[in-house]
C-alpha cells in the first residue's frame, strides 16, 4: 500500500486531473476499497486481464464524477494491454515502481546520495517502512546516508540512531523482539544491516552480532560481563581463565576474542547495567552467573564488580580475613581486613545494600580499635573520657554487627569480632569498676570534662540561664553511643554543638549509683543525691536554688515528663507554650524512648535517628525557634543484649541490695554517690557485659559498666548562635573510625588468602600476581623524614615567608600550620576534612576559612600543593610538590 499510494502522489503531482491510474504489480494482495489523495476519492480496482482492465474504466467512465478516480492495479505491463485501452490511462502507461523515485518523494527529496544505490534492497524497505507512519521531508532535499540508515534501524530494529554504538548495540540486545526483528528481514538487507551495525559497533559490535550470528542475542550482555571476568587485569595469567577465553568463541559464532575485545565489551556492558540499574538487569546479572559455570569458571566471578556471586565471594574472603584477625590482631592481618573490606564496598550490588555495607565498615572498624591502645582503666576520669570519646563509637560499631549476614560465614566473622570486642571491653570494665569503688570511697567530685549528675543544674544548666534561655533534655537511659549516632547530622536540623572554651571537649557526666532512673534521674533533676520518682522530680527541678536564681518569680523552672509530652499524637500546647515562652527561662524535659526500647524485642536491626523518635524533632524546632540553648544528658546508660547469662540473685537487670559480693561477675560499692530507698546505700552490682540477674531483654542498666556509668553530657544552641566561654565542637570521632592505625615503618608482611571449605581455588601460575595483594595503605613516616625537619625547613624559608606576608591576616600560626602538615604527612597526604578538623580540634564548620588559608599559603604561583575536594569531603597535600616549590632538599620527601 505505501508503493501504491506514494506511485498515485507522483502522478497526481504532475497531472492533478488524472483519473484512471494503472499500477504493475505481481500479485492480488489485501488492500482497502479506496484512497483518498489531494482531497480526491480513488477507488483500487484489482485487474488480472485485459478484459477487467476495460470494464473498470467503463464503470469509471459511466460516473462520470471528476473528483472521484480509479486505481487500477494489474499484473499486466504497458506493451501487453491494446492500445486503445492505454490511451485510456494516465500517461498512457502502466506504472512500474521505480524505487528510487519513490523514496525521493516519500522524504520530499529532490537529491539521493549516490552511496545508497548499492543497497538495491533499500528503496522497497524504505517502501515497507511507510506503513509506519510518513517520513519527515530531509533537510535541503537531500537524502543523506546517515538519515537512510536511521529510518531502517529505527523502523525494522528499534535502534534510533544511524550508528549506534557498542552501549546502544547492547542495550537492543536486550530487547525482547530484538531478535524476531531482525530474523525475517531479506536475507541481502539483513546481512547489509549486519555488517553495518560490525562497522558502527566497533570491537563490542563485532562481539554482539557474533552473539547475533551464533543465535544468542539476549546473552549479548551477560557475556559483556563474563568478559569483565576473563579478562580481568587481576585474572592475567590464569590457566583456568585463558581456557575459558577460547571456549567463549563459540557463544560469538567462533569469533576470536582478544584481550582488547574482551575488556572493550566488558565495560560497555558494564556501562549499560549501571545505565538501566542493576535491579532492572537482576535477571541478566544472574544469567552472566550461570554463564560462568557454563564455562568452569564460576570461582572466578570475584573478579567483576557487578555479578552477585562475585559479591557473595568477597564477603566470605572479607569474612575470611576477619576471622583471621580478630585472634590474632596484627598489622599484616589489618592489612587483609582493609583490603577485602575494600574489595567488598566496591562492588556494585553493595550500593543497594546500605545496612549491609554499613556493617562491613562498622566490622573494619573494630578491627581497627583491636589494634589501637586502651587505657588501663585504674584513673576514673580518664575512663569516663575514653568511654566518651572512644568507648561510644566502639559500641556503636559492635552492635551494628548484631544480627549478623545472610551469609554464614560473614555472620560467624562478625560474631567472632563482638566477641573480641566483649572480652577486650570486659578487661577494661573490671579495673574501671574496681576504680569507681575506689573514687566512690574517697568523696567524689567533679573536675575538668567530669560533672557528677546532680551538679549538672549548678554546674552546667545554670550558669547558661544566666544569660539564655534554657532547655534540659533529659533522655532516659541515653548511651553514649547512641547519643553520638543521633546527634551526628544534628547540623542538618539547624544546631551547633559547643564545648567549653578551656576544654575544648565536651563534657561527660558520672551517674549515680546504682545506674537505675530512680537514683541517677531524681538526683539529677534534683540536683542533690536522692532517691525518688516523678514527684520528687518536679518538686526538685522548681525548687532547685540556683535555677530559682536565674527564673523569673512567676516562671519557676518547669520539667515535663511522657505523660506531659503527647496531646492527641503530638507535642501538647502546654510543652510548645512554655518552650516559645522567653519568661520561662528553665525548660525541662524527660524523654524515654530509649529506656523505653530496653524492654522492647531484640528482632529488629535498630538504627538511630532524630526523624525517627516521635515527638523529639518537634520538640528541637521549638528550641530552636525560641532561641534556646539545649543540654542534652541522660540518667545513666544501658547495655545491649548481646549473648549474657543469667546470675540468679538479683533483684533488677544488674544490681541487688547488699554489701558483698558472690561471683566474679559482681563487686560491692557503699557509701559516697551510692542510694537506695532503704537506708543502707549499699549495693552489689554486675561490672562485665556478659552477665545479667533479670529476665532476657533487649538491653539493662544499674551495674557499674562504662557504658551504664557513663553518659553524654551535650550543649548546642542554634546555627549561628553564640555562648560565652564556649566554642564550636571539634569532631568527636576518633581517628580510627576513619582510618586504620598509623603502621610502623617496615616492609609489610604479605599474607595468603584464606582458604575457603566450600569453594575450592584454582592453583596459580608463577607468573600470576596475587589476586589479594595486601591493602596499599598510606605509606608510613619513615625515620629518615622523621628525622630531617622538612616542615621546620619549610616554615623557616624565604618563599614560605613572602607566601605568609601575602596571606596577610588570614595566615596560619606556624604552630597550626605544623599540625596540619604533620596531621596529613602522616596518612601519606591525605585526610578527610572531618579528621583533619579533629586532628586540629577545630569545628568542621571553620575548615572552609582554614583550609582557604592554607592553599593562599602553600600554592605557590597556584601549584596543586594542597587541594580540597569538596564533593569527597577530603583534603590532599602533595608533598613532593611542595618541597619542589618551596626549594626544600629532596631528602625530605616522603616515600
């Protein structure tokens, strides 16, 4: 039909009064009664002789109607009609098609590029085409090459572009109709498109239409990415895998597949699932693994960044290193778990998987502490710091390890990593308890970072209400490790942690003893040693002496509990009232999610975060539209189930009354900050994580633990606000949670693979290298550059003293700049701004200031020295090239 109706256009063009039409063609097909062509009605007539070519031009001729015409379609040529009835037609002719011509008018061209007439399929293609829809006119009545192979790989195979390349061949391939497309196209047409598409495709194209010729289309991209892992760079030299790369020429119609192919169509077809999603190409992910058992190779897989066997085969050779490790913690061992944990994140499933990956870095980083100092636990000042400052984050490491993996052998390595984490904290929990017996019988005090919980109204709350507004959030039964993992991006919510201007941390406060709500939280809002319940507790905080002091006569200090917070689901009008009321200059609130979640179910993987703890987030946003400054504590800290045993005899989860102790797990404690409602303020308490007196929950408090002892003790104030004597936090983290501990300066020691039970490796060549080669960690400060001074040297030069005078007020101290450029010198040039902020005890929130300082200082003429990348959050110095600009001696340079 588009043969017929662009044959009757041409006509009609040149003779718009011709009324009888006659077309050649070879056989009766389905056509429709009629078509309509510059607003005229022409009827299609099928005539087989002579005889019906004469009585349709009769029926024409006896209508007699000039708008209306007959197309009169026959097998017959001119020279076989009589001439009587020729002089009857238009152009006294039967029409044969001349291919070429039509075209020209189906794309209103008046031009035709000569390198099209060697497709002699073509002209009837473009013909068939039509019945697609009508071709836009070509741009200057010229039709190009390019224009003709768009619309035949666009109408007959889907492909829109006239030279798809290797990414656009693969994604067709996974078309669904790709192949019934292309199948029963004319043998010349299809082999033309063949070796078209070869040519636009390059290498890959080549592969995917051998993949085409060999009747497996639809593994086009599977084995794009069994490529990745044949031809791996880390595979080179594999007996097993070179095999493999001669039987994949049968899945290419016997085409030979070189390295330089295979690499070249492994990162297309990587190119192309990241470019669909890795969930939409699940299927096709899983096809490339049955693939590799197809070709013996599935114990390879590691080696690709996309396949989901690869990625169960790193987690268990991740699994494999801890396990190794955590017996035994050394560098070389550290080492492994680096570079497998590595190995692990970057695979391309993890990005879909954040629980899981979070739990790889969580495990990396116990490793990490495994081999950091701990103190001894004999000072317990120096113990509730480093509970505060360290202890926090390893347990905010260890239980995000609870629950384990879907793979065995990853969740026995992470199991084995808690334990060593559980008998290391135990040993520093018992001389921290045996300490706090000690401290507790010579009269307590606080000092320094140290606030006892009832003198944190005199201490800490009233001196701020003297001049702010205040808000005290108590929140029951808040760990130190939780409170770091909520407020970490408290930033985002508008607030701005400050420490003391002195200390530059933040404080930590000392519960009560026993740990429990009815000691530590009635002393605490009391501001006095006391036991007591809720009604003690409203009484206390109103009648508190110093926070009177800073109230006004009419505005007592006030403290909601629970039951005062919610109204109908939200925060009740009495709470927003009082906290946007600046008359009330002592706000107080109790907030009990966390205890609440202790006696909660141990079957769900909790995380924390201030968007999911009802109530809180609203309660911050009326602080900080009130302009409060809010100080965030707890009444004590909890432990988290994690594998405990039950000791019969108490009264509570981790304490009873009485004055001696009957196990190892216990110690006795009077006397001092000791209370109980009986008078006797004597009481013996569970000091180790492994041990519990009540039933089996989700966590306990009241024993003498770090972590139940210790609790935060935090003030923030709102973005851009300002408090005498304090000072923006520095970053708390430590320096390990970022990065493994600074190795010493030897030649690391190389340690084999693990072997896996349940998988069985191939054996290597000699000239393989390792497929695990140790972790390439920062390279250490050697003695000979610690010895040579090249930071005193650089500091004391004339180009470092004109670059100084340049950077005018802005410039660093040398005492700063030194501590910079050792902090970085030391992690072979780089650190994240986090913890180079640490290192400098700087607020994150000054770096920018700094770290544009810094560069006006050190790149010279605009050399990279020090570059900060923004989007990774990480500084970098190059410190070869900062001794070249600076003219230091080249034996300084870190290698």
């Amino acid at each position: 039909m588009p043969q017929i109706t662009a044959q009757l256009e041409r006509v009609l063009t040149s003779d718009p009064t011709a009324r009888a039409i006659a077309i050649c063609a070879g056989a009766k097909q389905v056509w429709p009664d009629s078509v309509t062509q510059h607003g005229r009605q022409f009827q299609l007539r099928w005539c087989e002789s002579s005889l019906a070519i004469r009585e349709a031009l009769c029926e024409l001729e006896r209508q007699d109607l000039p708008a209306s015409g007959m197309v009169l379609i026959t097998p017959l040529s001119t020279h076989e009609i009589a001439e009587d009835i020729a002089a009857r037609l238009a152009r006294v002719r039967v029409f044969q098609p001349e291919g070429w011509d039509i075209v020209r008018l189906m794309f209103q061209a008046k031009e035709i590029d000569a390198r099209l007439g060697r497709f002699a399929w073509m002209p009837q293609a473009f013909i068939d085409g039509a019945s697609q829809g009508a071709y836009q006119p070509v741009a200057n009545g010229f039709l190009d090459l390019e224009t003709a192979w768009r619309e035949v790989l666009a109408r007959f195979l889907g492909i829109e572009s006239a030279r798809p390349d290797a990414v656009a061949l693969l994604q067709w391939s996974t078309t669904p109709d790709a192949d019934s497309r292309l199948g029963p196209l004319p043998a010349a047409m299809r082999s033309d498109i063949l070796s078209w598409l070869t040519e636009a495709g390059g290498m890959t194209g080549a592969m995917v239409l051998g993949c085409v010729e060999a009747a497996r289309t639809s593994d086009s991209l599977p084995l794009g990415l069994v490529s990745g892992v044949i031809f791996a760079v880390d595979g080179e030299g594999q007996a097993a895998l070179g095999q493999a790369a001669i039987r994949l020429e049968r899945f290419v119609n016997d085409k030979h597949v070189g390295v330089a192919e295979g690499r070249a169509w492994a990162a297309a077809a990587e190119q192309v699932v990241r470019s669909l999603g890795l969930e939409a190409c699940r299927a096709i992910l899983d096809r490339a693994d049955a693939l590799l058992r197809d070709l013996r190779i599935s114990e390879f897989a590691q080696l690709s960044d996309m396949l989901p066997s690869a990625l169960d085969q790193r987690l268990v050779d991740f699994a494999w290193a801890l396990r190794a490790y955590t017996p035994e913690p050394n560098e070389a061992n550290l080492q492994q778990v680096e570079v497998q944990a590595d190995r692990a994140l970057k695979h391309a499933l993890m990005d879909g998987q954040k629980p899981r990956m979070e739990r790889i870095e969580m495990a990396r980083r116990l490793a990490r502490w495994l081999l950091s100092p701990m103190p001894s636990g004999a000072s317990l000042p120096d113990s509730v710091e480093w509970q505060a400052d360290h202890g926090a984050y390893v347990d905010w490491a260890r239980f995000r390890l609870l629950g384990g993996d879907e793979l065995t052998e990853l969740s026995d390595a992470y199991a084995a990593c808690r334990e060593a984490a559980v008998a290391r904290r135990n040993a520093f929990a018992k001389t921290f308890a045996q300490a706090l017996v000690q401290w507790n019988a010579q009269t307590p005090a606080d000092g320094g970072r140290i606030v006892l919980l009832e003198r944190v109204l005199d201490k800490v709350l009233a001196p701020i209400a003297a001049t702010q507004t205040t808000l005290l959030l108590v929140m029951d039964g808040l760990s130190t490790s939780i409170f770091r993992e909520l407020f970490s991006r408290v930033a985002g919510q508008g607030w701005a942690e400050l420490v003391p201007t002195l200390l530059g941390k933040p404080l930590v406060g000392v519960a009560a003893v026993p740990t429990v709500t009815e000691v530590s939280r009635a002393s605490l809002l009391c501001g006095r040693l006391t036991v007591g319940t809720q009604v003690q507790e409203k009484s206390g905080f109103a009648g508190h002496a110093a926070l009177l002091a800073r109230s006004r006569a009419k505005h007592p200090p006030k403290v909601f509990h629970k039951g005062d917070l919610a109204d109908a689901g939200s925060l009740s009008p009495e709470v927003r009232a009082a906290i946007a009321n600046q008359n009330q200059r002592v706000v107080g609130v109790v907030y009990n999610a966390v205890d609440d979640h202790l006696s909660g179910p141990d079957q769900l993987n909790q995380r924390w975060a201030l968007e999911d703890l009802r109530l809180l987030l609203p309660l911050l946003r009326e602080a900080r539209e009130a302009r409060r400054v809010v100080v965030i504590t707890a009444d004590h800290g909890h432990l988290l189930e994690d594998g405990t045993t039950l000791i019969p005899g108490g009264e509570s989860d981790r304490w009873r009354l009485g004055k001696t102790a009957a196990s190892p797990q216990e110690v006795a404690v009077s006397g001092g900050r000791v209370a109980t409602n009986d008078g006797s303020n004597a009481v013996v308490c569970l000091w180790g994580e492994s041990s519990r007196y009540g039933g089996r929950k989700n966590g306990y408090h009241g024993g003498l633990s770090p972590q139940e002892v210790t609790v935060p003790l935090s003030v923030f104030v709102p973005v851009g606000a300002s408090l005498a004597s304090w000072s923006p936090a520095p970053p708390n983290q430590p320096e390990w949670w970022e990065f493994p501990p600074i190795l010493q300066a030897k030649k690391p020691a190389t340690v084999a693979p693990q072997p896996r039970p349940t998988r069985k490796k191939p054996a290597q060549t000699e000239m393989q290298p390792g497929l695990f080669a140790p972790v390439n960690l920062p390279p250490p400060v050697t003695q000979e550059v610690a010895a040579h001074d090249w930071i005193g040297e650089m500091l004391s030069s004339p180009i470092y003293a004109s670059q100084r005078q340049l950077a005018a007020r802005v410039a660093l101290p040398d005492d700063k700049m030194r501590l910079l450029l050792k902090a970085l010198a030391e992690r072979g040039g780089k650190l994240s701004r986090t913890a180079l902020a640490n290192r400098l005890s700087l607020a994150e929130v000054r770096m920018g200031g700094l770290l544009s300082a810094v560069r006006r200082m050190l790149n010279v003429d605009q050399a990279a020295v020090l570059t900060v990348d923004e989007a990774a959050g990480s500084v970098e110095l190059n410190i070869a090239l900062l001794q070249q600009q600076f003219k230091l001696p080249r034996q300084g340079e870190a290698r």
